[in-house]
C-alpha cells in the first residue's frame, strides 16, 4: 500500500536532508522513480514535490529536472547591480538577452525617479539574466536620453551600465538606493521568467546616482524581478564587541 499524502511529504523531506536519493549535482530522483519507490502516483509525487519548492528545499528546472536546492548559492544583497559577475563567482556560466530596447517618453514616475521632466525621452532596455540553462531575473532600465545623449547606441550586453557611464559620459556612481518587495509580477515578466503569474518574484526597485559635470544627479533607474524558486538573498551583519572584562565580579 502506498502512502499517504503527508507521510510522503515526510518521507522526500528526510531523503533531502539525508542526501539519500541526492547525486553529486544535487539532482533528486525522477517523479517516475519516486512513484515507483512509494507505491504512490505520479499525481501524488507532483503535488508533494510542488509543496517542496514552495518550501524552499527542492527547485524543479525546465528540462533538467528537480533538485536540492544549494544553501551555498546565496547572493549578497549588494549583487543586484552586477548580476552577471555575480552569477559567474557562484560556479555558473552567466550570459544575458536583450529583449526590448526603445526611447519613450517619462512618465510622472520615471521623471520622478531620474530628475527630468516628465514626457522627456528615456531610454528603456529589458534584458533577461540567465547562467547555465536557469533563468534567474529581468530587469528594466531607464535612462535619460538628455543627459546622456547617443546611449540608445551603447552594447549593453558584456559592460555593466555603470562602467559605461564613467568610460563614456565621464560620469561616476556614487550611490545606488534600493526598494525591496515581493509581488506578483506582470504577465510578461512571469512569461519571460518561466513561471507561473500567481507565483511570487522579489522586486529590487532601484536609482543609481553619481557625479557628471560636477552635479550629482540620478543616472539609472532600474526594476529587477527575481525569481523566488532558486534565487536567495544574504548579507551580514556587525555586532558591537563587548568587553566583558570590565563588568564587575
């Protein structure tokens, strides 16, 4: 008799954390075999496996298969302004698609957010973060046209942005403030990420800013859409040292 539901929840949750079922990659074994294994469907194995990466303990990768998800692949939060070169320091083989590129006119928001007036011309580029055969994220960048004139022109496919405004526009960034959140993400992005619209993705919403021509003035603003499947975020914190030699006996 096969399982039920919960104790095969259980039984895959034991498995993963003994390593039991696990190869040197971290590939977990197929549906098909669990199925076998348990005595359960196919169905069952599904629906147990969808509340694990729900969980965060497995990850399923379109044409690849399920895996463990790897503690170890956890990005600094400061990783969100160099997305290849991170990925690249975490074992993978980066590369990123433009998939849109289009001067249009700001919006109130976007005006707000670059300094310029809104209806001005900004140039706006999409472009999809991938390493390996996993998409990690989308981002959105708008730029204004006036204050960097002819960067509609510029290959944004192997030179950060920021290491182009300082080669080409003398400008240097200085700061880059974040906005974080988790929403559902617009149908395009889920379409583009490979996920299902009414999952979660992480939101950085963000304004890169430096000094060009002796102003400080904002040079990008940019959206990034993360997925939240394989995709974790770390960073760590100081505590103050304290001298306990000083306290009394």
């Amino acid at each position: 008799m096969g399982l039920k539901y919960q104790e095969l929840e259980n039984a895959l949750e034991d498995m993963i954390f003994s390593g039991e079922g696990v190869s040197p990659n971290g590939r977990f074994l197929s549906e098909r075999r669990l199925s076998e294994l348990f005595q359960v469907s196919r169905a069952t194995v599904r629906k147990a496996i969808d509340v694990l990466c729900k969980q965060g303990e497995l990850v399923q990768i379109h044409g690849s298969g399920t895996f463990v998800k790897d503690i170890r692949k956890t990005q600094p939060l400061d990783s969100i302004t160099r997305c290849s070169q991170n990925y690249a320091e975490m074992g993978f083989c980066p590369h990123n698609r433009e998939l849109e590129r289009s001067t249009i006119p700001a919006s109130k928001h976007i005006a707000k957010c670059l300094q310029v007036a809104a209806g001005s011309p900004v140039l706006c580029v999409r472009k999809l973060f991938m390493a390996d055969r996993m998409i990690f994220n989308e981002s959105i960048s708008y730029i204004s046209a006036v204050n960097f004139p002819g960067i509609a022109q510029m290959d944004f496919s192997a030179t950060p942005m920021l290491e182009i405004f300082r080669a080409n526009y003398c400008a240097h960034a200085k700061r880059t403030d974040h906005a974080m959140e988790a929403v559902l993400p617009p149908r395009e992005v889920s379409a583009h990420l490979q996920i299902p619209p009414e999952t979660p993705v992480l939101l950085f919403e963000s304004v890169s800013s430096g000094i060009m021509d002796g102003r400080f003035i904002p040079f990008e603003y940019f959206k990034t859409y993360y997925r939240t499947d394989f995709i974790r975020f770390g960073y760590s914190q100081e505590h103050e040292a304290i001298d306990f030699s000083a306290e009394a006996p």
